[in-house]
C-alpha cells in the first residue's frame, strides 16, 4: 500500500517573524522590509501558503477572542450601570454612552486555521 507523505505546515524563522509584524498591524510593505525579502513573497505567504494563512488567521482569532472577551465584561458592567441608571433622574450622557457600549457588535473573523483544510481549498480554487 503506497505512502503519501503528509506536507509540513511548520513556518520558517523569518516566517514566523513576519506573522508576528502582520499581526502587530504593520503592513505588508512594512513586513517585507523587516524580514528583507520581496513584498510579494510576504502576499504569497498571506494568501498563497496554507501553514502562514491558517496561522495568519488563528493569530487573527486569538486577537478577535481576547477583545471579544473584554467587551463582553465591559457590557456586564454597561448593563449594570445602565440598571442603576433606571433611577437616576437625568443622566443621559451616562446613559447614551452605556447603551452604545451593550449595542457594540465585533464580527468573529473567518478564515481557515487548519493548515490541511487550506490548502484542499486552495488546490481547488487554482481550477
């Protein structure tokens, strides 16, 4: 019964350099420079290599559930200033800035983070 090797998704040092920038907010531009190579090898890494895309997008979601996490705190604490608020007589400043905060959505970010899954998806799409 014949083997098929599995590929490695492992990122490189200068990879895994450049996912940290990326992921600190620098541009691609920027990323490329830091790292000294093209700024399309670090495009082609974004949105062309399944290792650097699923880690590109845990990083994102690991940002996206620890914010998420802190909002949903400050709401528990919007909802009970907004509950103490009821009986107040004025104070709408409080008010409007607290109901802000209970209305605020942050979408979850989507995006692959299986490396395997990504590049099935990939090898389909390039058809």
């Amino acid at each position: 019964m014949a083997r098929y090797a599995t590929p490695s998704y492992d990122l490189t040092p200068q990879q895994q350099q450049a996912l940290d920038l990326l992921l600190a907010g620098k541009t691609v531009t920027e990323t490329a420079a830091a790292v000294d190579v093209a700024r399309e090898t670090v495009s082609r890494w974004k949105h062309k290599e399944p290792g650097f895309v699923a880690a590109y997008n845990q990083g994102l979601l690991s940002a996206w559930e620890t914010s998420h996490k802190r909002l949903l705190d400050a709401r528990t604490k919007a909802i009970d200033k907004l509950a103490g608020l009821l009986d107040e007589e004025d104070p709408q400043t409080v008010l409007k800035a607290a109901a802000a905060l209970v209305k605020l959505d942050v979408p979850r970010p989507e995006g692959g983070t299986s490396p395997n899954a990504l590049a099935r998806l990939m090898a389909l799409s390039d058809f």
